[in-house]
C-alpha cells in the first residue's frame, strides 16, 4: 500500500494525517536568513561611552561623595544615638519606672523620627541622582538617533546583543565625542539637608 492509500485510509477511518506527504521528499536545508535588501545596521557600546562620559565621571564622583557625606551623617547620629540609649540604661535603677518609660518611649519616638528623615534623604539623593543620569541617558540617545539618520542607518542595536557582524557601522566612537561635546557635565540638584 502506497503513502496516499495510507492517508486516505486513516482519513476515512478518522484519523488525523499528520505530515504523510513530507516523508516522499526529503527535508531541503532552510535558506539562511537575510537582511532586508538596503537595510542598513549600527553597533554601539553604551557601556563604554558611558564610561568615557566626562559627564558621567563627574556624576560617578558626585554620587560618590554624596554617598560618603551621607555616611558620615549617619554614623555620626548612630554613635549620637547610642550614647543616649547608654545614658538612658545608666539612669534605669535611678529613675521610678514610669519616668524611665517615658526617657524609654521619648527615645524611641526619636528614633523612629530620625530613621523616617535618614530614608527620605536617601530617596532625594538617589532621585536626584537619577535624574542626573537620565539627563545623560536621554543625551545619548538623541546623540545616536542623529548620528544614525546623518549615516542612514535604520537600525541600530547594542553591541552587546551582536552574535554575528559582517558590515555595520559602529557608532560608539563618534557618539562618545558627541555627547562629550553636547554634554560635558551634569548637575545634580540635591535639596539641602
């Protein structure tokens, strides 16, 4: 019995036929895939622009010292506050109880005040820090969209994601003299404490 009576057989007995024709010609290698004719492909390293990014080091400087300043703030009111909860523990035998509840519980409350205010800070440094950043980010990518429309370019992608490169432009160089040029710094606009 040939392939099409086997087919046509399992058809009138209900079965499904699943791909009874593909076994009588053999499988042809797939064609490799090809770019549309004209398309015209740019690489770019973000990474390394931004790591020769004058404004991007002077941020990276900037946020450090931030951080730094920060620390010392922190430090500084946790050695504070710890020798106040000493000063307090010292006074417990001396102290009735309710007026030991009440250092305890004033304390405390001071604290919690202080942790709220330390966590708020935190969350204006790292704001106003992203927002620096995004300035440079935003920068950089109208940087590379001239670059690309000036070149022609209809598609670019991140260096990163590039298995395979035969001819594409590399953006990375030119886009890094640019944004150097269009953005020399960023400021960072930190309330004051």
């Amino acid at each position: 019995m040939n392939l099409r009576a086997i087919g046509l057989a399992a058809v009138v007995a209900g079965f499904p036929v699943f791909c009874v024709m593909a076994q009588q010609q053999p499988a042809q290698p797939a064609a490799p895939a090809r770019p549309a004719p004209g398309l015209s492909v740019g690489v770019v390293d973000i990474s390394a622009i931004l790591r020769h990014s004058t404004a991007a080091q002077g941020l990276q400087r900037q946020l450090q010292a931030e951080q730094e300043r920060y620390q010392a703030l922190t430090d500084q009111q946790q050695r504070a506050l710890q020798a106040e909860e000493e000063g307090i523990e010292r006074q417990r035998t001396a102290l009735p109880a309710d007026a030991y509840a009440q250092k305890r519980r004033e304390f405390e409350e001071r604290v919690n005040r202080l942790t709220a205010e330390f966590r708020a800070r935190r969350r204006q440094i790292d704001d106003a820090f992203n927002n620096a950043s995004g300035e440079i980010n935003r920068t950089l990518q109208q940087v590379i969209d001239e670059l690309a429309q000036a070149q022609g370019i209809q598609l670019v992608v991140r260096r990163e994601a590039v298995v395979y490169q035969q001819s594409v432009f590399d953006l990375t160089e030119a886009a890094g003299e640019v944004l150097n040029r269009r953005l020399p710094s960023v400021s960072v606009n930190l309330p004051p404490p």
